[in-house]
C-alpha cells in the first residue's frame, strides 16, 4: 500500500495538541522570551562589569584564603545567638501557625469569617521578606535577638500554616465522620479525628522550617536584629576577607548540621 493510499484510509491522524493549542504554545514561548528581553532591558544592566568578574572572583578568593582562624573566640557567640533566633522563632512560629492552620482549612473552620481571618494571616506573613520584618521589628523592639527571633517567626507563619492547613484539608473524612456521629464536640473531633491525621505533616514542617529559618538568621544582623550578620557585615565593610571566610565556614558547618539533623528526623516521622 503506497503512502497516499494510507493517507486516504486513515485522515485521522492522532496529534497531541491542536493547531490552535500549538499556536498558543508558540505564542507563550514567544511572550517569554520578550518578557526576559524586557527585563534585562530596563535593568540596565552594566555589562562591561563582567568582563573582569573572573579576574575579580579570584582576587577576591585569594584574599579569604587562609581563613583568620584566631578570630573564632569573636564569632562563637554571635553563631549560637544565630541558631538561637532560629530555634526560639521557630517555636514562636509553631503556637502562631498551628491554630491558624485549622482557621484556614476549610473543612475545620468554623465559618466563612474565621476562613478569610485565617488565609489573610498566612498569605500577608508570607509574603513579606524576614529581613523586611527584621527592620519592622528592630523599630519596635530596638536591636538585638528579640527583633530577630520575631523577624523569623512572623515569616514561618505563613509557609508552616499554609502546609499544615493543607494537610487538613486532605485528610481522611471517615475517622471524622465516626467521631462526630458519637456527638463529640467539636474540639473532640479535632483532637481525635484531625490531629493524629496531621501531626506527622506538623513536626516535618516545623523541623524543616527550623533549618531554612537557621539560613536566613544569618543575614539578620545587617539591619541589626542580631545573630553573626553583624560580624558578617562590619568584617565586610572593613575588607577583613580572612575574617569573612572563616565566618562563612562556620555558617555553612552549622547548616551542614541542621540539614542532617532535619533530614534525619523527617525520615523517622515518615
């Protein structure tokens, strides 16, 4: 059978997508592309900075090495106050966001108002940046830890509420309906029908978000709401390359550390 007449058997030939979705796809790509053209267009971006960035990255790399390892005894407070805004803000995070969660679920809160009251809560923590909230927090509470620790709170909020809340949502309505058809109170049904659902989704995020809050407590002490961002950025300032070096080990040791010890306790609540 020659091709012409398997053309005229079969005229039908299955395609993924439409002429018009094909269309559209190209279309999308195209969008992209002058989108990205676009930015780069009105950043106006110096690029004559790029033709020496590899002749400056290795000067620069020449001036950290050796780390000034005399400089611990400096940096050892500051690094525990760093895991210390991050571990207290996380705590903070978990008697805020846990009760939030249950008011932005949908098949938990009690009516349309506590939804809306609960999804504003998650969706204005998140998103605005912890060093945002830092600056907010040291104009109330002055420099320190305190402005720190409220800082990575306030920003976990959202993201741990959002999960958990999720998580309620897609639990398994038999266990609840049992309950409920006892005529438990509503907290009854909670605690027994809806809670031992969710808590594994609970301490997974919260131990995950302990380590990315131990991140970003590092660039905390820029706008002086504590932690080894305030050596970070005077040693900066004062081009003490060797000083930063050994700053930037520590940091990258301790979340060497708490990305075990995240990884490690999620894996034993699973």
């Amino acid at each position: 059978m020659t091709p012409q007449q398997q053309a005229l058997d079969y005229p039908n030939i299955w395609r993924k997508y439409t002429p018009g979705q094909i269309a559209l796809r190209y279309l999308w790509y195209v969008g992209v592309v002058l989108l990205v053209v676009w930015s780069v267009r009105h950043l106006d971006i110096p690029w004559f900075y790029f033709l020496d960035a590899h002749e400056q990255a290795a000067d620069l790399a020449v001036r950290m090495f050796p780390p000034n390892w005399s400089y611990w005894e400096v940096i050892w407070d500051p690094l525990l106050e760093t895991v210390h805004i991050a571990t207290l803000g996380t705590i903070v995070t978990f008697f805020i966001a846990f009760p939030t969660a249950f008011l932005a679920a949908r098949n938990t809160t009690p009516n349309t108002l506590t939804w809306l009251a609960g999804k504003f809560i998650l969706v204005t923590t998140r998103s605005v940046n912890t060093v945002v909230w830092a600056l907010l927090f040291v104009a109330i509470f002055g420099p320190g830890p305190v402005a720190g620790i409220w800082a990575v709170a306030f920003r976990s909020v959202g993201f741990v509420g959002k999960l958990i809340a999720e998580a309620i949502e897609e639990i398994d309505r038999g266990p609840v309906e049992a309950i409920e058809a006892t005529g438990a109170s509503y907290l009854k049904v909670l605690m027994y029908g809806v809670l031992p659902q969710v808590l594994p989704v609970v301490y997974g995020t919260i131990v995950y978000r302990w380590d990315i809050n131990i991140r970003e407590s590092t660039v905390l002490g820029f706008v002086g709401a504590g932690g080894i961002g305030i050596q970070l950025y005077a040693s900066i300032n004062q081009f003490a390359w060797t000083e930063v070096s050994l700053m930037l080990a520590a940091v990258l040791g301790v979340v060497l550390v708490s990305e075990f010890v995240s990884a490690t306790v999620r894996r034993k609540i699973t």
